[in-house]
C-alpha cells in the first residue's frame, strides 16, 4: 500500500550567548509503591498503531495485549506511538508467533525496521518488559549531565536548546533510562556511568563524538552539522536525539574491557541499533546486506535488529556477553552461543533474505 511521507520542520527563533550550564543535583528514585503506580499508569496507557507512516492515515488504540488485532488491522500497521514508559513488542503471527520487534518509544516508520506491514499480534508492558525492577534501571541510568556551549554563533548555539527545552539535564536524563532499557533488564548488569558533558561546539565536516570511558564521558555534537541538517529540512529534533541514543549507548553498553575490547564494528553496530529500536532511523536508512557483518554502524546495526526479530532477547544476550568484568575475552562465538549458529552463517542468511 502507498504510504505518504511527511517532514517535521523543527522552527528556530531564539538567540543566546554561549555560556556553560551544569546541573548537579543527585538522581532520584522512586519508591516501590510509586514505582509500582508508575509501571501500571504505563501499562494502562494506549499503544497506537497507523495505516501509514509517520502517524498517518487510519489508527487504532489498544491497552492490553492483543493476540490478534483482527482482520482490518492484520499487516497494515506501519506506525506507532509508544507510551511513555511503556515497550511494545509486535509479532509478525497471531497469538505472539513469528518474527518480533521490540519498541521502546514511538516509531514513525517501520519500513527500515523489517516489520512494516507485517504485525499480526502485540504486547504492551510497562518499562524493559524484562521482569526487572524499572525504578532500579531508570535510578542507575540518570547521570548528572554538564552542558557546555562553546558555539558563540546565537542561532547556531540555540538549536539544540529548542529541542531539549529548558531543562537539558531531564533531556539527556530521559535518553540514558531509555538506552538501559534497551539493552538491560536488572540494575545488577549495568555497567558503572554516572556523569556526561555535552559540548556544543562549531566544528565544520564533524557530526558528533564520545570520549572518556567509565563513570564519565564527553559527547561533542557540531552544531555546524545541525544547522546543515535545518538548512535541508530536516528534522532537527530527530536528528540530535538519534545523535545522543548512539552516543549515550557508549556509555552504558557493555564492551569487554578486561578482555581487549570487543570488535570495534560490532560496538558501533550495537549503539545504532539502540537508536534505530528507539525510533531514530536516519532518513533513508536502508538495509545493507553488501560488506561484512562487522563494518559498524547502520549495515551492522540492521544486521542486528534481523537477529533480534529471530531470536528472543538477541540483543541483550547479546550486550550480556561482552561484560566487562567476566575476565573473558569476547569472539564471535558469542553468535553461535546464543542462536546455534555461526556468525557468517547468520550474515549469509541475513544477505539472502534481502
């Protein structure tokens, strides 16, 4: 079926000095009761799912899981917005069979995701889905962030500020509770992160980078390359949050340290499928299944999210095996480990079904 595509035209007005914000204040965490209240106010909320992409065309709502969400809706999803706090895990069969793709925010295309036009059936739980303690995971994952304004450009150095809003802390503190989401289930495997600094820095030809490792790391996005993507009509918004879901993945995925470190590919692979399991496939991401499995970034990222759909909790298992203080060195073995088969079989499978 035809589906219209639509942009989001991010407007920019404001004019600002450059100036360094820090906000320092500890996390907080809820109790169990309001934890509790939390999870069942996510859970009780409408899931909604649209004919076309980016939330057009016909829609239905639902609250609870569907086994089947009958004849006039069976393959015809092609978007959905999540709510808050909730994951969403749709299935390509009745009943919960088949194929499965697991959202943790709203989706605006399904296309790139392998799912489009192909749900039958879908779950709606509250936080990881995982059975974990969410308030545990979210209260572990809300690092204090720093935000450094080095552009001394006002139009350029407000862009990011029109998205994040002002409190830039919350922003990034929502980002990293949903990358942990993503990738964990239990508190008790999330690695130590705790502190970010975010540079907003002029610097022609870059598009963004993390450094530091640990408790703290710096991400640096240009804010030469966000005012490119405004000057194409692009969606600004879209564009920074992907940014910082791949950047923030950094921090808290896991990448076998004491044993080397993991492939290079496979650790860029991993945080662009957290942004693209979180909503943000650049425009005209496509699968690629040219290459190898380990080049990194989209064409390991969809790779990955095919493995994912095939294999119950792939990912996470996935992430799980390149733990830091396993005293193990991570190979590729860990494919075969959790889905019986090597890793270039996996890739020849995956380049066939393209």
């Amino acid at each position: 079926m035809p589906h219209r595509f639509t942009r989001q035209i991010v407007a920019f007005a404001c004019a600002c000095s450059a100036a360094t914000a820090s906000w320092s204040a500890p996390p907080q965490t809820q109790s169990f009761g309001k934890a509790a209240a939390a999870a069942a106010a996510a859970a009780a909320s409408p899931v909604c799912f649209y004919a076309d992409i980016n939330y057009q065309g016909a829609s239905f709502c639902g609250s609870a899981n569907n086994g089947w969400v009958g004849r006039t809706w069976n393959d015809r999803i092609s978007s959905v917005k999540v709510p808050a706090g909730a994951q969403v895990t749709l299935y390509e069969h009745a009943n919960y069979g088949g194929r499965s793709l697991v959202l943790n925010g709203d989706n605006a295309n399904l296309v790139p995701m392998g799912m489009n036009d192909m749900a039958s059936s879908f779950k709606l739980t509250a936080g990881s889905g995982g059975g974990g303690n969410t308030s545990e995971l979210d209260a572990k994952c809300t690092p204090t962030v720093q935000l450094s304004q080095e552009d001394t450009d006002p139009q350029r150095s407000r862009l990011f500020l029109d998205v994040s809003g002002d409190n830039p802390e919350a922003f990034m503190q929502d980002i990293g509770r949903k990358v942990c989401r993503t990738l964990y289930r239990q508190a008790s495997e999330i690695r130590n992160a705790s502190r970010v600094r975010l540079i907003l820095r002029y610097a022609p030809g870059q598009v963004a980078w993390k450094s530091g490792d640990g408790a703290d790391i710096t991400v640096m996005i240009s804010t030469d390359h966000l005012q490119r993507v405004k000057n194409e009509n692009r969606d600004v918004g879209k564009e920074i949050k992907g940014i910082l879901f791949h950047e923030m993945t950094h921090m808290y995925q896991q990448d076998d340290r004491d044993g080397r470190g993991a492939d290079p590919g496979l650790i860029e692979g991993i945080a662009d499928t957290v942004r693209f399991k979180n909503g943000f496939v650049p425009d005209g991401a496509q699968p690629n299944p040219n290459g190898n499995w380990n080049d990194g970034y989209r064409t390991t990222a969809f790779f990955l999210l095919w493995l994912d759909q095939r294999y119950d909790g792939f990912i996470y298992r996935l992430n799980l095996t390149m733990d830091g203080q396993d005293g193990k060195v991570w190979t590729p073995d860990a494919f075969r480990a959790i889905t019986g088969k090597p890793v270039d079989q996996l890739w020849a499978e995956y380049r066939a079904a393209q």
